[in-house]
C-alpha cells in the first residue's frame, strides 16, 4: 500500500489487488472484536464457514468493507488501525465491485 496522504496514510487503494488486501486486514480488525465479529455475522448474514469459503470472493471482502463503511465509529477505528484514510476503505470497497 503507498501512503498519498502528507501524515503517510494511504488515501485509496490503486487496483483490485489492493483493495483486496486493505479488505483482509479490515475483517482481521473485525474478527479481532468478539462482539464486533458477531455483529458482522449477523448484520450480513453471513455464517464462520460462509466467511472461510468467501475469504477469497470479492463479494464476500466487499460486504465487510460495507459492513464497516454503514457504522462510522468502526470505519474510523479499523482506518486508525491500518493507518490509512477511512476513505480508503470506502474507496476498496468500490473497487472490489467493478
């Protein structure tokens, strides 16, 4: 990830590889909560297992970038976190649906 901001975090991601990257860390972030991971489950419907197999399916990274993207509290923590924009995660998650 390159940092394009002047405090060094990244503002958006450059391509699809990337974006899919930025949406692992960010669902390692979550999971790393056990009342924000159930919350995750349960707000996408998705199940452990669901979540294993689509670990890779832009789909599946693109639901968690929106599940953090629809509570901004989370949006800033997980940026804080990565030391990236929120935007950025915005910005990944529209990537990973084109």
């Amino acid at each position: 990830m390159r940092p394009e901001h002047p405090d060094g975090k990244q503002q958006a991601p450059a391509n699809g590889e990337e974006a899919g990257t930025l949406a692992l860390m960010a669902l390692a972030w979550t999971l790393n909560d056990e009342r924000r991971a159930e919350r995750l489950l349960a707000l996408t419907g998705l199940d452990a297992d669901a979540l294993r197999a689509g670990i890779g399916n832009p789909a599946t990274l693109r639901a968690v970038l929106e599940f953090l993207a629809d509570h901004e509290p989370d949006l800033i923590g997980c940026a804080d976190a990565l030391g990236i924009e929120p935007t950025a995660l915005v910005a990944a998650r529209w990537e990973l649906g084109r």
